[in-house]
C-alpha cells in the first residue's frame, strides 16, 4: 500500500474496495493506456479550424479539453502533421507545420509552374535555397519524404489535372540540369 498514491485508494474506495482485505487494494500501474479514437481527435482539429479559421497549433490543442489526447500523444500515436492535414485539408497553408506558409497545394503548384516554365522538373539541387517562388528544397522533402516523392506528387497532379494525353512522355521524373 506504501507505493500506492492517494488518488488510486480514493478511487478504490468510491469503488467500493474493502482496504481492509490486501487483494483488494489496487496495484498502482505504471503505465496507463488510454484508448483514443483517431477520427475523433480529427473531428476535433475540424471544429477548432472551423472556429477559429486556422488549425490548432500543439500548444493550442494541449489547453483545449483534458478529455482529449496530448498533442504529444497525438504525435507519437499518428503523427501531429498528418492528423492535421487529414482534419484541415492541403489547401491550409501550414496545415501541421510550424513555420511554414506554404500549402502543400501552393508547394506542388510552385513546382508545376516550374515544369511548365522549363519543361522539365527541377533538381532538388536547384532548389536547395528558398526564394519567393518556392521554399527550399529541404521543406518539401520534410513534408513529402525525399525530392522523387515531390516530383511524382506534381507529376500525378498535373496528370490528374490536364489528363493523359501525350503529357506522360514530358512527365517523367527527370529534372532539369
């Protein structure tokens, strides 16, 4: 009973536990697992965004409801970012990141005119640095897991946006010098 905190044999006796008898005195856990439903938590970011007209940065969702998970929590279980963009959509600028003012809508579109201007994909290497045009190189790779990645987004955009027909031959993955 020494190792037990006061809040677990409160909790045992309004649950009726006879302290008395020692099988009945709880064993303090050292790891409680909450059960979260994930569509929940994005129902949450949603009412939030739709409230407030931004989502929730870590610090906000932390001071909005005990019930809810942490945003660490959040985090670890299935990754801040990616409940964000899943509750807010990839128009919104910054949807999950700190710091960033780009969508990932305005990343691919930046990358597409960029197609469009030279008539083949950019290098990571020629986009290594931000400028007004785009954010840098590193940016996208965080947010899409390598540069290929990057390119096959705006290729499938592009595709998807103007079809088929006669693009596949210009689309292929290799950028420009």
């Amino acid at each position: 009973m020494a190792g037990c905190s006061a809040l677990l044999l409160g909790l045992a006796r309004q649950l009726g536990a006879d302290l008395d008898d020692d099988r009945a005195i709880p064993v303090c856990p050292t790891v409680v697992l909450m059960q979260y439903d994930r569509d929940l938590v994005v129902a949450a970011i949603r009412s939030w965004y739709a409230r407030h007209g931004r989502p929730p940065s870590q610090t906000d969702w932390d001071a909005l409801a005990p019930e809810q998970p942490s945003a660490r929590t959040i985090a670890r279980r299935w990754g801040w970012s990616s409940v964000v963009r899943v509750a807010v959509g990839d128009e919104e600028p910054g949807a999950g990141r700190q710091d960033s003012s780009w969508s990932r809508r305005e990343m691919l579109d930046a990358l597409i005119e960029a197609f469009d201007e030279n008539g083949a994909w950019p290098s990571g290497r020629s986009w290594e640095r931000a400028t007004a045009k785009h954010p840098a190189r590193r940016t996208y790779v965080r947010l899409f897991g390598s540069w290929a990645r990057v390119v096959d987004a705006a290729a499938a955009e592009v595709l998807g946006r103007r079809g088929g027909g006669g693009l596949s031959r210009r689309l292929d993955r290799s950028p420009a010098g």
